[in-house]
C-alpha cells in the first residue's frame, strides 16, 4: 500500500518529515524524540485501541514505512540541521513564487490570515491536528497532508513577516480561482527575476547532483549580484560536493562576511568545519575527509 502525501511541502517533491512525525518545524531533539517515543506507543500492534487485524496491519504500515523513516532523519543532528536549512530556502521560494503558492485548508487560511501571534497560531492549529493525528488511521493520510500544508503556510508566513510589519489580509483558496479574482500573497509579491531563474536551475542541478553545470549558474548570479548570500552559500556547498575545500571555504567566508547571522550561512558554515577537520585514526594518519550529506537540498527544488 503506498500513501498519497501530495499536499503542502508533498506537492514540491519534498519529504515532509516533520509533517509525517506531527512535530513543529522548529521542533529541537528533545520534542522529536518525546513525540517519536508516544507515536511508537500508540502505534503499537498490542495497541488496545487497535479492533481489528485491519487495523493493526494499517498501523505497522504507518510506523514501518513512514515513522521510522522520518525519525531515522530527524534524530540525527547533521540531518536535522540540514533540514534546517532546506526548510528555510523553501520558505524564501514560497515567498518568490507569489501567485503559485495554493492555500486550501480552512486552518491554513487561519494561520496565514492570522496577525503578529502567527507562531503562536501556528504552534495551536499544529496541537490540535497532531491530537487526532494516528487516532482514526483512515484519517492519517489526510491529516499528514494538513499538517504539512500547515507548515508550508507557517514558512511562507516567517518569510513575509521579515519583508514586512502587517499581516496579509486574504489567501489564494482554490487552485480553479482566476488569479484576476483573487486576492493573495502573490499580488503583494515580485515576480522571479533572471537572477532568481538562475539559482533555481542551480538547485535544480545541486539536487540531481550535476555540480558542473550548477556551478556556472551560480557564478553568472554572482557576476550579477556580487553579494548575492544564497549564491555565495550555495557556491559554497556545491564545492564541498565537489571536495573543492579551499574553494569552498572562500565562497562560505564570503557569504559569512555578508550575512553571519543568515541560519543557511551559519548552518554552511558548520558543514565546511566538518568535512574539513577530520579526525586522526589510530595508526597516526588522517582520514579523508567525509563526504558532504548526501540529503543536502535533496527533493527540495523538485516541482515548479
């Protein structure tokens, strides 16, 4: 049986992990562990609330296929900050695309309408889906599609907050509405520029892992925009791929001279020092350095 997750961070190709677990998008270990552990419990096959062998079934499918899978990234540090740091590119993409963003849920709708407490409306409307999250299995599947067009709203409402004080006033609630007819986050938007279009295809390269056609792209944004932060990172990264180290040291300080306190820098930054310092063996030599993670920005950029 496979699961049809294709609604919120889903329908961009990107595996909601945090959708799929119930936990906040900025959930630190502690709450992914807490919230992992409950799951199990409640997922149990002894479970007494389970009736019927069709639903204990359902159960070990869910926990099997898509608990597990989700807490075996999120538990370890080096995944959880790259999902850190792809959860904000996708914030900052959601922002450029305007009029593509689609909001549909009446709780989304809330939460994007929702004024200065948004973190606060965020983190409520979060509790009240994962309550009922794994109680009625038949509704999972839809649950976990909420919970994520909840976090994609959430990352777009982060983003627009700091680009401005006042909150949107409505949303694009149906993807058959004449854009003519609607009021959104997207007429209050710019429309992608040459210079956006660039770093998508570089991304778009960056995850089918094609470093040499990825690396003039981002070269051409710099030429354009010398102190372009997202290049500079991404330049960064791709070099790490490529076990150019000085290389990418150079692009990351650059980026960290321009933005020391951007979270894709900083978490940039922790990448490089740890590919770059690896650790002595036992006979007295070095290792290699490791290589970069290999989720890094994968699945992100997938849709348009």
């Amino acid at each position: 049986m496979s699961f049809q997750l294709d609604r919120g961070l889903f329908q961009y190709d990107f595996i909601d992990r945090h959708a799929i677990l119930g936990v906040s998008v900025n959930a630190q270990e502690v709450d992914i562990r807490e919230r992992y552990q409950a799951v199990a419990r409640l997922l149990h096959p002894d479970c007494a609330q389970w009736k019927t062998d069709t639903e204990r079934q359902m159960a070990v499918r869910l926990f099997s296929r898509l608990i597990t899978h989700a807490y075996g990234q999120l538990s370890r540090q080096s995944q959880l900050q790259e999902q850190i740091i792809m959860l904000e590119l996708f914030g900052k993409r959601l922002l450029e695309e305007g009029n593509q963003v689609q909001i549909i849920d009446p709780l989304c709708q809330q939460l994007y309408q929702s004024g200065a407490d948004f973190e606060q409306v965020y983190d409520r409307l979060l509790q009240q889906l994962v309550s009922q999250q794994y109680i009625q299995l038949n509704q999972s599947e839809q649950t976990i599609n909420q919970i994520s067009e909840l976090n994609m709203v959430y990352l777009l409402r982060r983003q627009l907050q700091s680009v401005r004080s006042t909150p949107p006033t409505a949303v694009n609630s149906s993807k058959s509405t004449p854009a003519k007819e609607t009021n959104s986050a997207s007429t209050e938007l710019a429309k992608p520029s040459p210079i956006e279009g660039a770093l998508r295809r570089a991304e778009d390269y960056t995850i089918n892992k094609n470093w040499a056609k990825a690396v003039p792209e981002i070269k051409e944004v710099i030429s354009a925009e010398p102190n372009n932060v997202r290049a500079h990172t991404l330049l960064g990264l791709v070099y790490m791929h490529q076990k150019q180290m000085t290389m990418a040291k150079i692009s990351i300080n650059k980026a960290i001279q321009l933005a020391p306190k951007d979270p894709q820098v900083i978490q940039a930054k922790q990448e490089f020092e740890r590919l770059s310092n690896p650790k002595t063996n036992g006979s007295g030599g070095k290792n290699p350095p490791k290589k970069p993670s290999e989720g890094m920005f994968s699945g992100l950029f997938g849709k348009k």
